[in-house]
C-alpha cells in the first residue's frame, strides 16, 4: 500500500507494472488501465491505494486469460471426476443387496478377477477399495492446486437458516443435532431397512416351511455380519486425523469424531446382534461351548470372530460418555484393541468380502503412520505458565511453514507423564501473533493435567533467576488439526458462549480478528458478544491473555466487542482479583529449539498424495506376490486348500507391510529433501520478543499491562451468583441485530451446548417468515 495524489498511481508500484522505459504499464496496459486495478480508499484527507493482486494477476499478464480458464476448467474436472466417482461408490452400496447386482455386477467381474491372483476377493477390492483411494488421490491433486485461503470466506447476506448450522435434535443420546446430520440418520436407517428386507426377502424365498427357524436366523445373521462389515468400512474414514478426505470436504475433526461415535455405536449393535444370533443357535442345538473355540480351516472361523467381538464389546463400553469422563486412561488404553479387533475380523472372514472395509482402514493405518513419523520429535517448549486463574500456558515452537487457524487444535503427548496418553488441546494463538510459535491453554482437571502443572511448578523452582533451555521436558506433538478456512468470518455478527477453560479458541478468535482489523482486511464480523461463564472471578482473568490494545490500539472505533462474564459460585465480587499478574510462574528458553515436525499430511498435499501412492503400490506388489506364491500355488485358484483366515491374515500383512515399507521409505525421502523444513530453529531473545512480546518474558517481567481501565472484564459487565439467560440474549440480540447471519459458537460442558442449541432452535423458527436474523450453532468439542 502507498500514498498517492488525488488522480495518479501510488509512488511506488510493483516491478512488474514498470516497462523497460519506466513507464507505467504491461502488456499495453497504460495508465488509465491500470487505475482499475487499485482500491482507493480516503484516510487523514489523503488518498491510499492498495494493489488489487488477485484481479490484476488474472488482467495484467498477456497469457493470464488462458491460465485463468484452463485453470477453472481443471477445477471444473476434477470436481466432477471425484462427484462421479463417489455417486457410482456409493449406488454399489445401494444396488448390493439385489440380484441384479449379482448378475449384472458381481458376476462379470468375478470371471475377470478369477483369473488374477488376488481370486474373488478382488471383486469387493475393486468396486469398494479403488473408488475410495482414487477420489483420495484427486482430493490431494485438488488440494494441491486448490489451497483452501481462510482470508476469502463467502460473506453470508441476507439472513437465512443452513441445514447444516440449524439445531433440530438438541437433548438426547445423539446431543445436539442439525437437520443435515438428522437427514443422513434417517437416509443410514432407510438403507439398513432396505438392505436387510432385499436380503431376506430372497433368502427367505428359497426356503419352504419345513426349514428349521435357527436356519433362517442363521442366515439372517449372515446378512447382519455384511452389513456390520460395510459400518466397518465406514467407521474409521472419519477419525483418520490428516485424512485428505475430511479436509476435502473441510470436516473439522471434533465433528468427525462424533460421527465416528455414531457409526461405532450402531456398527457394535449389528454385530452384537449377529454374534448372539448364533449364541442363541448354538445353544439351542446343544453345541455351544464347541462351536465358540472352533477354528475352521475352509470357511468362516469362529473362534478369531469371537475374539474380535469381546474386543469390540471392551472397546464399546469404555467409550461410553460417563466412562470417557471420569475414567480417561481406562478408554484410552482400550480403545487400542481396535488392532485385534481388525485383525481377528480379518481372520475371521478371510479375503472374500474383506475390501469392502479395507479402503477406510488402509487410509487409517496410513495416517496412522505418519502420525508416529510426526510424534517422534521432541519439541521443545519454549514456555510454560502456570496462570492465577489455575490454568496452564504452554508456547511449543513450530516452523514458520506449518500453518495453523484460529480453530486448530493438536495432539499433545508427554512421555514424562504418560508414553501411551494423547490429548487434545485446541491452540489460543492467532496465526498472525507470530510464525514460529502456538500456544495452548491447559486446566488442570484430571490426573494427568495435574501432573503437568507439578512438573512446570517443579522446573520452575529449579530454574528460579536463570534462563535456561526450556522446563526441560521433552513433549510430542501430532497437528495441528481441525477447519482449514475460518468459518466465522462469513459471518455479520458473532456470538462466542464459553463456560471455563472452553474460552481458549475464543481469545485465538478475537486475537485472530484484531490482526485482521489491524490489517484493513474486508468483510469483517462487526460486532461480538463474548459471554464467558466461570465459577470463580480469578478464572474469568484468562481474558487478559488478548490484550487488544497491545494488537489494534484504534480495535473499539472498528470492533464492537462486548464482554459479559457470569461467576456462578461468588455472590459479590472478589477484591483481589486484579491484583494478580497474568503470570503466574514461568521459564524461559533462550536455545536451540526443536520444532513441530513438518511430517504429517495436513502440511503438504503433494508428499502426502506420494506417500499414498507408494503404500498402494506396495500393497499390490506384496498382495500380488503372496497370492502367486503363497496361495495360487497351493490350491490353484480352488479355494479349498489355503485356510480363508490365512487369506484374510495375508491381506492384513500385507497392508501394514506396505506402509511400514513403502511408507517408511517415502517419508525418508521426505525428511531428505525438506531442506530447512526438518532441521531446527535457532530462536535469539530479540526474535521472540519482536514477534509476539505477550508470549515469551522472563518470570521477572509482567506479561501484559493489567491497568484496571484496559481489561476487558469490569465490574460493569460481570454478574455474581448467576447464570447467562440465553433466552433474554438472544431476544436481545435478535432486536439490535436485524438483519444479519450471526454466527453462535459454544465451546463447554455438553449442558450449555444443548441450552445454547435450544434457544437458537426456537429463534430461527420464530425468524423463518420475517427473516429478521438467522442463528447459525456451531459446537466446539475436545473432549475426543
């Protein structure tokens, strides 16, 4: 940006606007043409114009023109490529069930895998396997073209309600619900509806009266088995973290992870169902004990399946809410079965219909996988705080190339504390505080919190007065994660609802938007309602972590920020808050400093999409070699020789040999030929102090100003004893903000998403015919 006169061009302009004569122009682009391509904006009685970048690449290049179109006609493509490849995925799923599946799909095509060594099993890889990995393989081409930009986010207009951010289910086993995701519910019951009836229509066809009801309910639980298989399938494509898929459709992971709840919650009923159908037979025919521990070579094994159905079954009940809250460890540590409970299933059922399930679980392992490759790094922690408020600031350091948003969140492990326990933390700096840096905030609630707030209270004493390397605690780091564009700004207004430390990815919001107001960006939210709910006043000082003044000292005349706090658990206001320092004990690191690795699939599309490939090749190649050898050459395509749970032990094998190697292999190569992006940062005192001076100071230093006139929770707006009435706010807000989309955002217990949620729910029926606002509920949850 530069100043300019009232008529001409800014005193300096871009080299490339500049011919060899000196004159203003490219291409034959005068003067006057180029004038269009400047925002003129009046600041101080003088005229500022900023180069338009965006329209000018696409006018002022000769050939940019055929760039600009060859480049939406790619987009067009591949957009359409990976539509018609998914709609054809998913009408198999559709048609499975029916004979002319079996006739004019199955059929055909098993006559031409037969012939291959990979048998019948390549049919379900084939039709359910290569669809999935191919449109993942695009998504990364698409990705890598097509960045996502979180600065150009579509401004919503007029006021209208989304299916996807309008509340329809907000109290139930399910939590809060919106009206996309009920659709999919009912569209996943319909299909399972329809699946069982075409199956058990015919099946039951086929049979007369004088067949046994443990006959048909055999088969019936056959049909069970199948479409437990297909849930499989399905179960793990959302919690693969750097998956390539949920950022393709820009899915934010906590949001995965409740639909991999959903998917799991159903998938274990069908399968208990179908196990204990044939219990019931069993029994029933006196054969039960005998049949459990029976491990059959040709056919379906039932001792593996038993084993991966009591995994299942110790895998379900530790997820279950009140299990995951109170007992954190004992999930954890069992949710690391699902490796029986894959490989039993395998054994269980062989090769046969195995690809159906294999595409989601190969992009698991393989996520999976570069995850390890990223947490193997010790990164330093450049700070560690404990806060008055008992709350924990953790600064890790990161490369200036890992990007970040306002709503990432990481993995953070501590082998110190636990070599087996990650946690998720969502990340309370904005990407604009600085490159090097992301900070988390951290409240003490359970065993392994409160370990870490010894440990830095430990380190802390026994660095007082020095400046040493770090609290000396090496720390894991898997991310960042979550939305790869900023959601909120799309909105006029914003309402941000936290109850406690759920208050963390709002300070990086409002941190976030202040940089950008700070910057002249366009198209801003205008006003915010920040509502913080706490039990006591001293919590409620984590809001001096933003410090706006210290971002934007002109921030009110641009934003309407309006803070309202609520301490439940005091009456009357504490004397001695404000009293305290931000800091409460702290270290500081002035050495080299290991950061975040670059290795994971979220930081780049094209060693990500590489290492795709390379473990798809290695599948082949090692699927292909033991069929041929190992297979084809004992029963020669029979399939009465080789034991099925072997076949299905040799798909296993050779799918995590394929990552292990071909994976491993690639990320070798990754880490070779990354330059500067693998080594480590030399961090200087100065550096630190000149990118973001509230992150890092000696413990002898305060951390912000805490002049009472600059905090943004006041007396004024702080009520003792009470809760926030959300009916009154948002009656309030939809009278002084007619006319707008407003974003809700609620990060906190499950109770003030679902009183949040029910209020939103009923404002937006009240403004479905005036339209005088709309309320758009977005949930942050990290308790995954």
């Amino acid at each position: 940006m530069g100043e300019c006169c009232e008529e001409g061009l800014p005193e300096s302009l871009p080299q490339s606007l500049v011919d060899e004569n000196g004159e203003a122009g490219v291409n034959g682009f005068r003067e006057e043409q180029l004038k269009s391509y400047f925002k003129f904006e009046t600041c101080e009685n003088k005229k500022v114009c900023q180069f338009d970048d965006e329209v000018a690449s696409v006018k002022l290049r000769g050939n940019s023109p055929r760039r600009g179109y060859v480049r939406r006609s790619l987009h067009l493509v591949l957009l359409g490529v990976m539509w018609t490849i998914f709609l054809a995925w998913i009408s198999l799923f559709i048609i499975h069930p029916t004979s002319f599946y079996q006739r004019y799909v199955e059929k055909p095509l098993s006559a031409i895998t037969e012939a291959t060594y990979y048998g019948i099993g390549g049919v379900t890889l084939l039709l359910y396997c290569v669809p999935i990995l191919t449109i993942a393989l695009l998504g990364t081409v698409y990705l890598q073209i097509y960045k996502n930009n979180n600065d150009r986010e579509t401004k919503l207009t007029k006021p209208r309600i989304s299916l996807w951010t309008c509340p329809a289910l907000v109290d139930g086993l399910l939590g809060v619900v919106s009206f996309a995701e009920l659709m999919f519910i009912v569209l996943l019951v319909l299909y399972t509806a329809w699946f069982l009836w075409s199956y058990l229509r015919r099946d039951f066809g086929m049979f007369d009266e004088f067949h046994r009801w443990q006959f048909k309910l055999a088969i019936a639980s056959v049909r069970l088995g199948k479409l437990g298989l297909i849930l499989l399938g399905f179960l793990f494509l959302p919690v693969s973290r750097g998956s390539v898929l949920l950022r393709l459709i820009d899915i934010p992971f906590d949001h995965a992870v409740k639909y991999h709840v959903w998917l799991g919650h159903f998938m274990m009923v069908v399968f208990t169902v179908h196990g204990l159908s044939y219990v019931i037979i069993w029994t029933t025919e006196g054969r039960l004990a005998s049949e459990m521990v029976t491990w059959q070579k040709i056919g379906i094994a039932n001792l593996p399946g038993v084993i991966a159905l009591v995994s299942g079954w110790m895998i379900w009940l530790t997820s279950l809410h009140q299990v995951r809250q109170h007992f954190f460890e004992i999930f954890f540590y069992t949710h690391q079965l699902y490796a029986i409970f894959i490989i039993f299933t395998a054994l269980h059922i062989g090769d046969f219909i195995l690809g159906i399930a294999i595409a989601g679980i190969f992009l698991f392992l393989l996520d999976r996988f570069l995850r390890f490759c990223q947490s193997r790094r010790a990164v330093t922690v450049l700070s560690a705080r404990l806060l008055p408020c008992d709350a924990i600031e953790l600064v890790i350091a990161k490369h200036p190339s890992i990007q970040y948003y306002a709503l990432s969140f990481i993995f953070l492990n501590i082998p110190a504390l636990s070599w087996l326990q990650w946690h998720p933390f969502s990340v309370s700096s904005s990407p604009y505080d600085d490159k090097h840096h992301v900070s988390i905030l951290i409240k003490p609630l359970g065993s392994w919190t409160h370990k870490l707030r010894q440990c830095i209270s430990a380190a802390d004493e026994h660095l007082q007065g020095k400046h040493s390397c770090s609290f000396g605690i090496p720390i894991g780091v898997e991310g960042p994660y979550g939305h790869e564009s900023n959601y909120y700004l799309r909105y006029t207004n914003l309402i941000l609802i936290a109850g406690g430390i759920g208050i963390s990815p709002f300070v990086a919001i409002i941190r976030d938007l202040l940089h950008r107001y700070k910057m002249d960006d366009a198209d801003l939210p205008r006003r915010v309602l920040l509502i913080l709910a706490v039990k006591k006043s001293k919590e409620a000082c984590i809001l001096d972590l933003i410090h706006p003044e210290s971002i934007e000292p002109d921030y009110a005349s641009k934003l309407d920020l309006d803070v309202r706090t609520y301490v439940t658990q005091e009456s009357l206001p504490n004397t001695e808050y404000g009293q305290e320092n931000v800091v409460g004990k702290a270290t500081y690191s002035d050495c080299t400093s290991t950061a975040i690795s670059v290795v994971v699939g979220t930081n780049s599309n094209f060693w990500y999409g590489m290492c795709t490939v390379s473990c798809i090749i290695g599948y082949i190649i090692f699927s292909s070699l033991i069929g041929k050898y190992l297979i084809y050459a004992a029963d020669k395509g029979s399939y009465h020789i080789v034991s099925w749970s072997l076949r299905g032990g040799y798909v296993a094998f050779s799918m995590i040999l394929a990552i292990l190697l071909f994976g491993g292999i690639t990320v070798f190569f990754w880490k070779l030929y990354g330059g500067e992006l693998t080594k480590d940062i030399k961090f200087r005192p100065m550096d630190l102090e000149e990118e973001r001076q509230p992150f890092l100071h000696p413990t002898d230093q305060p951390l912000f100003d805490t002049e009472a006139h600059s905090r943004l929770v006041q007396p004024s707006n702080t009520c003792y004893g009470c809760r926030p009435n959300f009916q009154e706010l948002l009656q309030e807000v939809s009278k002084n903000w007619e006319g707008s989309n407003i974003g809700v955002l609620v990060c906190g217990p499950q109770q003030l998403q679902t009183s949040v949620a029910t209020w939103c729910r009923i404002y937006n029926f009240k403004n479905l015919r005036t339209k005088r606002v709309a309320f758009h509920f977005h949930s942050l949850s990290f308790d995954f």
